[in-house]
DNA sequence: CCGCGATGCTTCAGGGTTAATATATTCACC
DNA sequence: GGTGAATATATTAACCCTGAAGCATCGCGG
C-alpha cells in the first residue's frame, strides 16, 4: 500500500502492488498513475467545453507555435506518434477547415500543414482554458516542489532516452 | 528550450514550449514525455517478445495479485479505464484461454474474472522481462532521487484527485 | 410484494494508435 | 544521367478507449 494514506475507497492502478514488489516497478506505476489522471481530467473537459479531443488540440497547438507550418513528419516527431496517425488527426481538422495542407515547392512527397485563421482563433480560445486547467490540476504542490520535480523528471526523460535508445536486450 | 541540453537532433513534445509559458504547463508536458517513453518502450518490447498488449498484461497482472478473482468493476478501477473497454480485453483474454469468467452465486448481474493456470504461467513469464525493462529504463535515475520522485509523484497525484474531484468550471 | 432508483455489465459509434505495407520522390554515387 | 538506398507520406488491419445507451438484476421503502 501507499505510505501516503488514499482515501478510504480509492483504488487505482498502484494497490495492487505488495510492499515486496521493486521500488522501479512502483515509481513507474505512480508515474504512469499521475499522468493518466491529468490526461483524463484534461481530455473530458476539452471535450465538454470545446469539444475537441487532446491529438486534435495538441497538433494545433505545435502549429500555433510555426506560423510557418509544420511537415507531417515534423509533427508526428513532436506529437510523439507515428506517421499514419498524423495522417488522419490532419485529415479530420482540414475537413473542419482548422488547418491547410500545402505541397512545398522544394519537395513534392512532403506536405506543409498550416493553423487557418478560424483554426488559430479556435485554439486561441481552447489554450486559455487548458492552462487555467493544467494549473488548478497542480496548484496542490508547492512551487518548490513543482520546480523539483521539474528537475527531477528531466533526469528521468535522460535516463528513459538513453536506455531505449539501446533497446535490444 | 530544455536547461537540460536536449541531444542535437532531438525534438519531441516539449520542444514546441517557449520560455515564455507557464510552468504548470512545462511540468505537465514533461510528466506526459516521460510517461510516453516508458509507455512505448515497454508496450514495443512486450509486443516483440511476447505478442502481447499493455492492456492485457495490465488485466493480467491485477488478477494475478487477486487470486480469488475480480469483478469487472473492480477490474475497471484498478485499470483506470471504463468498463466497456475492460469487457473487450476480457473477452480476448478469455478466448485465448488466459483467463475465465465466472458467475458469482450471491449476484447474478457480475462476474468474476480469475487466470487460469496457463494464464498464470503466462504472466509470470511476462513480468519477470517486465519488471527488469522498467529497472533498465530508471536505472539512470539514483536511487535518491527516485526515492525523491516517488515521493513527489504522490503529492502531485494528491493535488491532481483533489482537484479533479470537484471539476466543475 | 411491488415499484423504482441504483448497480453491473454489455453494446455500439466514433476516435486514437501502432506496425506493416505501399507509393512517390529525393539524393548520393557512379 | 541512371540506379538504388533513403525519405515523406498514405493506407490498412487490429487493437485500445471513451461516452452514451440499453438490459438485467439488486435492494429498499412503502
């Protein structure tokens, strides 16, 4: 169990571990705890308020930061997901009419996707909310800790990085 | 950009903030990359060396800490996702003989979920790699600092419930 | 005992995701 | 210039996931 006392009839992903299981095993799992319940809790209030999903929201929100836009691959390297997902998160929001697809002149396999106006307005409007929500999610950690734990989990990302890069074994 | 000097060609999903963002939001893209690299790196090999999904070995393993069983409800807390999705991955789990569904005496609307002996043989086989991947892949992280992280994960994951649980504006 | 809200589960539609495969284009090298 | 490896994207099958709707059952208050 937890050394930091759930509620009495809280039960999530990290009960089930023993006391005897590994200390990695356990980081891992709270970890992965944390990150889904921020997901979900930001993920049902973009979709009741905006309706929107969180892939939509996060490709706009690559773009918003490249006027110039973003090839496909480009995006699929910063969503963190693979190419043929990006195909079909970019099809869905030029349908809407969020974002164009160019072809480059300088390479014809590639495409340039671009935020419209209305697709900028859009996200404008949904990236105030999002981080007015982000930050209430976290507001129960103390600026010190959040600033540790900043650190902290850039050492992890290294060390994650690092050991799947060599991934044979 | 990262304090932490990314490798050079390195780009992923928190490279798109500038330092001019709000710091919640650097904390929470951090907490999601970390997340997303172990998730993919364990799901790959899982894939690879197994031919199994995170779902399943996720259901798996909570049965094999509940050796009298589960309910389906029981089994969609502790995995954190709803109980449509749980009755797919039974099903599959079911029909691959890994696992079996029994009708409890006392209610006749549930079920309970228990591993049968192949089932189990499986699992096991599957956590010891588990258990040794996630090791490998916090193994950069000293033991300070991922007793430190642990326990920071679990005031974010306090704040994180509190907050959600009155999500209402 | 009976009605009715709550509970446990399933089903379904709509998306998201990956890995594998295919196609077109570029680039490097000869 | 031509050939072949590498690159950029699209397509598909299989799976995961949610939210909403539906059905059966439970249990409780009258």
């Amino acid at each position: 169990m937890s050394e930091h006392a759930p509620a009495p009839g809280r039960v999530d992903r990290e009960s089930r571990l023993a006391h005897g299981d590994h200390e990695a095993l356990r980081l891992w799992l709270r970890l992965l705890t944390c990150s889904s319940l921020v997901e979900a809790s930001v993920r049902s209030q973009l979709r009741r308020d905006f309706n929107c999903t969180l892939p939509r929201f996060d490709l706009m929100s690559q773009l918003e930061r490249h006027p110039e836009g973003l090839r496909m691959g480009e995006l699929s390297r910063r969503m963190m997901v693979t190419g043929g997902n990006v195909t079909g998160i970019a099809d869905q929001l030029v349908k809407e009419g969020l974002v164009t697809r160019e072809a480059p002149p300088d390479d014809r396999r590639a495409f340039v996707v671009k935020l419209t106006p209305a697709g900028r307005k859009a996200f404008l409007r949904m990236a105030g909310a999002h981080e007015a929500w982000v930050a209430r999610l976290f507001a129960g950690l103390p600026a010190v800790e959040r600033r540790q734990l900043h650190a902290l989990l850039a050492k992890l990302k290294d060390s994650v990085t690092a050991s799947a890069r060599s991934e044979a074994a």
